[in-house]
C-alpha cells in the first residue's frame, strides 16, 4: 500500500512540474512565437496592453514612444508615436494595429514587448504580472547619430536615393536615410495621405527601405571590386600600364568610355591608379576580359554580395546584392559563357547592389580589407535600468589581401584629389572615393559616391545612390556624401 501511495505521490508531483514547465514555456519563451502569428488576434490586441519599450538613438533622443489610451471598456492601451517623424522612418518602421508592424517595430518585437527570452526579462515580466502592474518592453539604443541622419535626409530631400554611413572598424550604422520618406504617424490615422504623395520618381515607393532593399545599378562604383579581384589575382599592380584608346571591343562591338560632358574621352597610356582615378571604361573592360566574370563575382561574394546583408531590420526588408536575371538573383554555373565579363567589370552587365552593400565595400577597402558585420541596435536595456543584451563588433568577412586595400585606399585617394571625385574634398581631412554613373536608359542615370575618411585612418564610410538624375556621380552624388563626412568627422551639419 505504502509503495502505492508513493507511486502516486511521484506521478503527482510530475504533473504539478508538467503543469509548471507547460505554462512557463507558453508564457514566456513561446509568447514571442505566438505574438508573431499574424492570425493571433487576441494575441495582437493584448500586446497593446504593454507599454513597449523606447527607440533611441545613440545620442539618447527618442525615436519611438507611447501614447497611453483608455478603451470604451477601461482598459489602458498604448499605441506607438514617433517624435521625429520621416527622419528615421524605413529603419525604425511603424508598430500599427491595423497594418501590423514593420522596420526594427517587428524584428525587434520581442525586446520591446519584454517577450525575449532573456533570463532577466522573463524575471523581472513574471514578478510584473504577480504585482497586477502594467508590463513594460525593453529599451532599444541604436547606433545611429541624429545629426548625420539630418544630414544625409536633408541632402537626399526632393530627390529618389538613399545613404549609409558606417563606422567601418565595428559596422556600426551611423546613419541610413531613404528619400523619398513618410510619417510614421499617418500609418493608422490616414495611410492614404502616405499612398497619394507624390515623388520625383515613380513609383515613389515611400515605405521601401532603399537602404537595405533598394536594388540599382552601380555603375563605376563597381570597379572598387573589380579592382579587388584584380590586384587580390597577382596579374595587376597599381602601377600595371595600360593605353586607352577610348573603347574596347568585347563581343566585335565597341564598348565606349563614359561620355562626359557630351563626349568620349580617350587617355592614352595610363596606369592602374590612373584608370580608376578617371574611371575608365575600356581599361575595366580590359581587365574583366582577362581576369574573368567568375574572378569578379568570387571577389564580391567575399564583400557579402549574394546574401541578405547582415541586419537586425525584418529580412524581407533586405535584399542581396548580384547579378539579377528577369527579377531573380542570378549565381551563373559558367560565368565564362553565361556573363559579359567587360561590362560586368565596370559595373553594367545585369549587376544590381543596394547602398548598404556598397557601403560595406568602401568600409572593407577602409579596414585593411576586413568587413565588420553591420549592426544598428547598440544595446538592449531592461525598464528598471541594466543591460540585457550588447552587440559587440564582429569580423564578417575578409575581402581583401591588405596589400590590396592599401594599394585601393591610395588609388581612391586619387579619385578625389585630382579624377572623378573632387567634389568630395573636405579641407584638413584625406578622403577616398569612387563615383558611379550607371546608364539606366533615356536620358537619366542613376549615380552613385562611394568613400571613406580620414584615408589614413578611417572613422567613417559612406554610400550614396541617387535615381533619375541627369548629371554623373561626382557632381550629384559625391557632395551629398562630403556631407555627411562632414557631419561625423567634423561636426559640421551644412557648407
């Protein structure tokens, strides 16, 4: 009888624990997943009974906060304001109850509705729900510098484009603006207002993250990779001669130099250095004939090109950076056969890459050849004070030989102090670049500035992409990145 009572005693205690482990994985480690469930509707409504936690910026202002509302019932609500408006709003995003969530408001959900499965979260949110108190989110503190964000939104203003700035010794994002840009305020109270405004370009696609999403051709910037190949290959060195006849025949047909202020320029015998400092077509050309498009491709993959960029933001708010066919990554089993190596060497060809990505490039060439992973969220932090979780730098990839990157860093220099990028200049301070003016059809092309400072030792990195423009990158987009230099390295937030 006794063993009976203890046999019994034993599997009562395994339900009581059963019962325990039960409800504290539904209640916590599993009420992320459950909250995610776009069809969990009572899931949803509750969440806007906790007070999510603050966006920030790394100087502290607030990006995201919370209006607190009584229901007809009497229940306390909180819905989402953002105090900056347009300023952050593709990277920060919206957390809306009819249009759901998008932007660091989804992928960071869980820490902002204290659903993290964090040990101190799940603590101090249990201790929350036995007290009968309001449950409060995490704090996000993010990399971004507000100045440089204005900067860069100011600059970008009236036009289609976007910039990214980042620290290229960590991959901090110092700043991602995307024009054109919406109110995040609008979303629930009047999302047709965001719909009808109208762009310089079309469509004005505001709520489009061209950052991280937007996919354009990158022109000359390009040759920055190309030259990686190159030079990483052991056949070029930054004094390899070339003579430029202002063309070269791929296919039986001309391929032409760009044709700057309405003609061909043609530059005799040039150096490698001198080829990228006046991005020169036929010379890239040349060099992607010999070397080869698997040669390119490989040595762009080793800057992060076929693969989301790494990024706290939702997924499908990033996209990889490649050849494109009919709309579609296009990874070619036989580069040899299947794709134009001359073209693709100066950045034509089916080549598309988003700012984020090219941003990586510059900061790669910058940081001896290593490409740190990016990231924006800098800490989590509880709501009664305490770190939850820090991101520390990591290395991403390594691009480069550092022979190569030093030799680039010289040769981007020269870019700016005498070729293409002049307009880039910063008085005191060495700067490196590369422009891009991609051909996109028409009359318009889409142009680009790629660059990094001080050239002898690199705080900042930078990308900017500009849609429709009638101009080349080194009138339209350098400036816009000078700017933004400026504002990180100097203080300065205008001429």
């Amino acid at each position: 009888m006794n063993k009976q009572i203890a046999q019994l005693a034993l599997l009562g205690l395994a339900l009581i624990g059963a019962l325990i482990v039960g409800t504290t994985y539904w209640q916590t480690w599993a009420a992320a997943g459950l909250a995610d469930r776009q069809d969990n509707a009572i899931k949803l409504v509750a969440q806007f009974s906790i007070k999510r936690g603050l966006i920030r910026a790394a100087d502290g202002e607030i990006l995201a906060t919370n209006r607190k509302k009584k229901t007809k019932s009497g229940q306390t609500v909180y819905f989402r304001r953002y105090p900056k408006a347009g300023l952050f709003a593709n990277l920060v995003g919206y957390s809306t109850l009819s249009r759901s969530r998008t932007g660091l408001e989804a992928s960071e959900n869980d820490y902002l509705t204290g659903s993290n499965t964090n040990l101190k979260t799940i603590l101090d949110k249990t201790l929350t729900q036995l007290r009968g108190a309001t449950i409060k989110g995490n704090d996000l503190w993010l990399t971004v510098r507000p100045r440089a964000q204005r900067v860069a939104m100011a600059q970008l203003a009236g036009k289609c484009g976007a910039a990214v700035a980042l620290d290229p010794r960590t991959g901090a994002v110092l700043a991602m603006a995307s024009q054109p840009t919406f109110n995040p305020n609008l979303v629930e109270s009047n999302f047709g207002a965001i719909a009808r405004a109208g762009a310089p370009c079309q469509p004005a696609s505001r709520l489009l993250n061209r950052a991280t999403a937007g996919l354009f051709v990158p022109g000359s910037s390009f040759k920055v990779v190309t030259s990686t190949a190159a030079l990483d290959s052991g056949r070029y060195t930054i004094n390899s001669s070339f003579v430029d006849k202002g063309y070269c025949i791929e296919y039986g047909r001309k391929v032409n130099n760009f044709a700057d202020q309405g003609r061909v320029e043609s530059f005799g015998p040039v150096n490698f250095l001198q080829a990228l400092e006046h991005s020169i077509n036929a010379v890239f050309c040349e060099i992607g004939k010999t070397i080869g498009a698997q040669s390119i491709l490989n040595a762009s993959k080793r800057f992060g090109f076929y693969k989301d960029p790494p990024l706290e933001t939702p997924s499908n708010e990033r996209a990889p950076s490649g050849l494109y066919d009919h709309g579609r990554l296009f990874d070619p089993r036989h580069a040899e056969t299947q794709v134009d190596p001359g073209r693709l060497a100066f950045g034509q060809e089916r080549m598309l890459t988003t700012p984020l990505q090219m941003a990586m490039v510059a900061a790669g060439v910058a940081n001896s050849g290593v490409v740190m992973r990016p990231y924006v969220v800098q800490r989590v932090t509880a709501p009664g004070g305490g770190t939850v979780t820090r991101t520390k730098p990591h290395k991403y990839k390594r691009a480069m030989k550092t022979t190569t990157a030093a030799a680039l860093n010289q040769m981007m220099q020269a870019v700016v102090t005498g070729g293409t990028g002049t307009a880039a200049q910063i008085p005191g301070i060495k700067v490196a670049g590369k422009t891009g003016t991609a051909e996109t059809g028409g009359r318009l092309n889409t142009t680009w500035f790629v660059a990094f400072a001080p050239a002898d030792a690199p705080r900042v990195a930078v990308a900017v992409v500009l849609q429709d423009q009638t101009g080349a990158g080194g009138t339209t987009a350098a400036p816009i990145a000078k700017a933004i230099m400026e504002s990180l390295l100097t203080g300065r937030s205008g001429p």
